[in-house]
C-alpha cells in the first residue's frame, strides 16, 4: 500500500464513521464530515494533506498525488 492508498482509505474511513455517528450520536458529528470533504479539496490544489505526512512518516511507500 503506498501513501496516496492510505490517504483514501483514511478519509473514507472517516467519512463513514462520521456519517454513522452524526446520524446515531449527534448531528454535530457532521461537521467532520465537512473537515474531511475541505480538506481533500484543498489537498487537490495544494498537494498538502497531514494525514499523507503521518502515513509517510510510518513508512509508506510514496505515491503519484502525495510524494
């Protein structure tokens, strides 16, 4: 698995989850939701994404988005 893998698998992770416990817990669990979508979009301009720098620190193999 490289970085860019880990990095979708993450957000979709968090999305889901984030869903289900704002439909379950409290709607507030929404707003992750949004942190999760604004961070993938701005990390498609700028190529920066923390959850790329973590899975690159644990050694991931380097990917095409995130190098």
């Amino acid at each position: 698995m490289n970085v860019d893998r880990a990095v979708f698998a993450f957000a979709g992770v968090v999305v889901s989850l984030s869903l289900a416990l704002g439909y379950f817990v409290s709607p507030y669990w929404f707003l992750l939701t949004a942190f999760a979508g604004l961070n993938m979009f701005q990390a498609a301009f700028t190529g920066f994404c923390p959850a790329a720098l973590i899975f690159k620190a644990l050694g991931l193999k380097p990917g095409n988005a995130f190098k």
